[in-house]
C-alpha cells in the first residue's frame, strides 16, 4: 500500500503551457498573503546597528523602481491581447488572470475610453450584445433564413460592415448608433426564428430563453433609436425601424408594428424616397437600395391598412415610385433563380392595381355608374359596362374634375335623412361652411348627370332658329366641346348650347323625384351661366337611345321636344350608333 501511493505521487500531471507558466512565474514570488502578513507585536530588542548594515542609497532605490517598471512593461503585451479579445466579445469584461496580472487602475485601453464617453443608450446595447460567437450566430442565422422574408438587408453590404463595426470597436473607435440599434435589432429578429437545436444551444450558454433574450434586445434598441435625430441616420435607420414593425408583426402586435411602420415611412420621406430618382446624386446601388426600401414599405402599407381597415398612409395618387431593377443579384445565365426581391416588386403591382380599381363600397361616384352600366337598362346607354368597367379612378374622376363641364350629384344626408343635389365640381360656400368635393366622396350617391359647354354656334350661321342645337355640338360625327373656358364678353349675343351626359339615379331610390331635380338644376345652372355670358338663346340637349321610350316621355314631361330624325354618330368603341335626341331651348 505505501508502495501504491509512492507510485500515484511520482505520476506526472499533464497542464497546458499557460499553467506550467503561471506555476514557474509563482515558484520566484512569495505568495501575497504571506506577504501582507503582519509582523508579530512581540517585543524585542533593538539589535545593535552594525557597520555592515545601512539604508538604501537614493541610487539604489532607483534601480529597484526601474526594475519594477521593465517588470509591468513586458505584462503589457498579454494585457493589450486581454483587452482585444474581450472587445471582440471573446472573453467577459470582468477582469481575470487568463493572461497574468490585472492590469493597472491606470493602464485604460482605448476602446474603454471610447465606451466612457458613449451614451447611457449605447452602453447599455453594448452591455446586452452576446459575445461575438454567439451575434455571428444570430447574424447567420438572420442572413440565411429569415431575411428572405422581406429582404431589407443587402448581405454582402451587411456583412461588410458588421466586420467593421467589430473593427472599429476593437481598436476604441466611436460607433455609429444607427447601426448599432440595426445590429440588435437584427439579433432580435433572429431570436424569433430559430430552429430548435440553435436555440437549445444558445439558451443554455446564454442563460436565458431566448423570448427573453429577444424582448430584451427589442427595448434596448428602442432606446437607442429615440436617439436617433429624424433625417439623420440615412437607410440604415429606415432599415432598423422597418425591423422593429417585422418584430411587432411576428409578436402578433399588429396595431403597433402599424404606427412602426408610419415612422419608418415618414422617415423615407424625410430622405425623398418617394420621390424621383433620376435627379438625385448617388450611386447606382444607392438608388436600387432606395428603390427595394421604399417599394417594401409600400407593400406593407397597403397590406397593412386592408388588414386593419385603416387608411393608407401613403398616398398613392401623388406619390408614384420606381420598381427596383434586381439587377444586384443578376446572374451570368437567366437560368439563374429569381431575385429575392421579385415577390415584393409583384406584391406592390398587385398593389397598384387595386389602387388604381374603382371602389365598390361606400356608395361612390364609381360604383354609381358601374352599377347604371352593368344591370340596370343597359340599352339606355351609349356606353358598355365591359369598356368603362376597365377605367381607372382616375379616368371616373375626369368628368368631375374637367373645367369646361359641370356635374351635379344626389346624395343621402344620413344626418337629416334627405337627398340634396351637389355640384361636386365646384366649391361653393354657404352660410360660412365650405362644401368640397372631398367631403362629397364620403357620402353616399344616389344619381349624377354631367353637362358640357357651352358651345356657340358658328357667327357665319346668321339665323340659328331654324337649326337643330346639336348641330353646333357634331362636327364629322363626333361631339366637338370648347378647347378652353370662355371669358365674359366672349360669348355676347351668341346662341349656345350645353349637352347633358351621363344621367344616372340608382333604381333604389326612383320615383322620389330626385330624377327631376337634377335635371331642374342643370337647366337653371345653364340659364345662369348663359346670362353670365351675355347670351342671346341657350339650348339644352342629350342623347338618348330609340328603344328607350321611358326616357323620351320623361323628357318631354320636362319640357323637351323628342326628334324622329336619327343622327348618325360614331360611339366611343369605333362603331356607328344611332341615336334620337331631344332638346329643350331657353330664351
């Protein structure tokens, strides 16, 4: 047995280089403890002072301090490697003897003179940014997976300059904070979408769940981005604020990923993302990069505000953008895969075009006419439900906003449960309350009419008593309307004529008069305008189909004479329809 023990005493103990370092380097130094110890109070005799014992000289004394000080100066490599690494997040920040002696109170290296004059923001983000094996992790993980899901980040410019912010951050220089909050926001996105193995891993190294981990790394990032001057943290702002409505999104936070998403919008506009771009100053990339933005936030929008019932925030009538060319990750075949910004290019046609389709609800002018068109009398019409169906909005509102016509609309005051008749395409005041036509668009229309001039006829004619009142409005076959508003004096002593287009009334609400009505005002409307003038005669006509008997007798009813002659036109699709018209003149 002692045999036994001699022998597992006298086995070697295999240790790394580092520790049979520290264990040479302690064998030459007496340990601390032992040298703080404090001499025992025992009282003892002064020895006598001999001749061989004497103070220091002042030369020796320095000599010692010298000594000491090429003793702290070769530590200082293994602390500058220390101080590096942990910069780099590869070791904690708490101080530890992995490299020899503590460093010096007074031996400060860069980067933490850098972190003391950061802002409580920034060093808090610092302060809960894992260390770098674990953010590269994140960073991949992101770049690889959950980035496709809307592609804001470009990964070759990314990557780039996270390499650099770890760089600058290494060597003490200041940190952008923009990127920064993009840094973490992008590890909070991250944190959402791990598969199970990452995720077991970085929890259990972490000590933390990672639902925390990401709520955490979310708050940071909004402190530091309420920093964040508006206008002044460029792209790479817009691109962390949009991350911030994606987390809210997959948090199922959805009312406040949409008031993310209309600070990440007013940001673009602050930068003229929704403008032009071929006046601007900047790279090719740049201006793809603005493109893919902004074309994103316009999908998320419209996508967002059917989604939640609210309007869109951006306006799509005044604020026209450029689809993004996805020529960055072009390939040197075109059977190369798509660019992983096509879905969101499509997305946002898709989006265009429902923009750009007429409403159906809410009882607008559109759908007035739509519905007039498509199952009501359709033989009562000039015009096919399958040629206007294709208009635009833009196109429904032209009548309205043309100034050499009028429109006038019946609508429902739900308020006082009547119909009045509006002419949406002026702005009259009364009483001191301004009705324009954007308040009109919010109510519901039950019938409109649209009439055009005047028209006066020719001077060479003499006496216009004898000629019908459309002949001054057909020329080779086709309605002909003044190429520009008359002036007052313009039209003195002429005989004019106005036409009357598109007269519609819902069949919900025929037979309450509101037919009659409109046609009223249009008459008096056009003996307004044609004393206004200095007019000598004005006549009033329309068109309207043979086969449509209850439109000729209603007509007459209101004073018109229905003529049996037919006239020979050309309709809108390039065919000849025939058509009897009816005119009533006003002296």
């Amino acid at each position: 047995m002692v045999g036994t023990k001699a022998g597992k005493a006298t086995r070697p103990v295999a240790s790394c280089t580092e520790c049979q370092r520290r264990k040479q380097k302690a064998s030459h130094q007496m340990p601390r403890y032992l040298q703080r110890r404090p001499k025992p109070s025992v009282p003892s005799a002064e020895p006598a002072e001999t001749p061989s014992q004497r103070s220091l000289s002042d030369v020796e004394i320095a000599n010692i301090k010298d000594a000491q000080s090429e003793t702290t100066t070769g530590d200082l490599p293994a602390l500058a490697a220390k101080d590096e690494l942990r910069n780099l997040g590869y070791l904690p920040d708490d101080q530890n003897l992995l490299f020899g002696n503590a460093a010096p109170i007074s031996v400060l290296s860069s980067s933490k003179q850098a972190s003391d004059a950061a802002s409580p923001e920034m060093k808090n983000v610092l302060r809960l940014l894992p260390p770098k094996p674990y953010t590269d992790i994140l960073i991949q993980r992101y770049l690889g997976v959950t980035n496709f899901n809307y592609y804001c980040l470009y990964p070759p410019t990314f990557s780039h300059d996270y390499a650099a912010w770890w760089s600058d951050r290494a060597n003490g220089k200041p940190l952008a904070p923009e990127f920064t909050c993009l840094l973490i926001r992008v590890c909070a996105c991250s944190m959402q979408y791990l598969d199970a193995k990452i995720q077991q891993k970085l929890e259990s190294e972490l000590g933390e769940s990672a639902q925390s981990l990401s709520e955490n790394y979310h708050h940071a990032a909004k402190q530091l981005s309420n920093t964040i001057a508006p206008g002044q943290g460029g792209l790479t702002q817009i691109q962390q604020l949009f991350l911030t409505a994606a987390w809210f999104k997959s948090e199922s936070l959805f009312v406040e990923s949409w008031h993310t998403l209309s600070s990440c919008i007013r940001e673009a506009q602050e930068l003229e993302m929704h403008k032009s771009s071929s006046k601007a100053v900047l790279s090719e990339f740049d201006i793809e990069m603005r493109r893919r933005i902004w074309c994103l936030l316009y999908v998320w929008d419209w996508q967002m505000s059917l989604l939640l019932s609210r309007p869109p925030i951006i306006n799509q009538s005044s604020s026209p953008f450029e689809l993004p060319n996805m020529q960055l990750e072009r390939h040197a075949t075109q059977d190369g895969p798509p660019s992983p910004v096509t879905h969101i290019a499509i997305q946002a046609e898709l989006g265009r075009v429902i923009g750009r389709a007429p409403r159906t609800t809410g009882g607008t002018l559109d759908n007035t006419q739509a519905e007039s068109l498509k199952s009501v009398d359709p033989q009562a019409f000039c015009s096919k439900y399958e040629y206007e169906s294709q208009f635009t909005a833009e196109r429904w509102l032209s009548p309205i906003q043309n100034p050499l016509g009028k429109t006038f609309a019946a609508v429902i005051d739900h308020n006082t449960e009547s119909h009045k008749q509006e002419d949406p395409s002026r702005t009259s005041e009364t009483e001191g309350t301004q009705t324009s036509f954007e308040s009109l668009l919010g109510k519901e229309w039950v019938g409109t009419a649209t009439i055009l001039g005047p028209v006066p006829f020719p001077s060479e004619e003499g006496d216009t008593s004898n000629l019908k009142p459309w002949d001054a409005l057909i020329k080779d076959g086709k309605y002909q309307v003044p190429s520009k508003p008359f002036a007052p004096g313009d039209l003195n002593g002429a005989h004019i004529v106005y036409v009357i287009v598109d007269m519609f009334v819902l069949p919900g609400v025929r037979g309450k008069g509101h037919t009659r009505r409109l046609l009223e005002i249009i008459i008096k409307a056009a003996e307004e305008e044609a004393m206004f003038f200095g007019a000598s005669k004005t006549s009033v006509t329309g068109q309207i189909e043979p086969e449509n008997v209850g439109a000729q007798e209603f007509y007459e009813a209101m004073g018109f004479k229905v003529w049996d002659d037919a006239v020979l036109m050309e309709s809108r699709h390039g065919e000849a329809d025939t058509g009897k018209h009816s005119m009533r003149c006003l002296w």
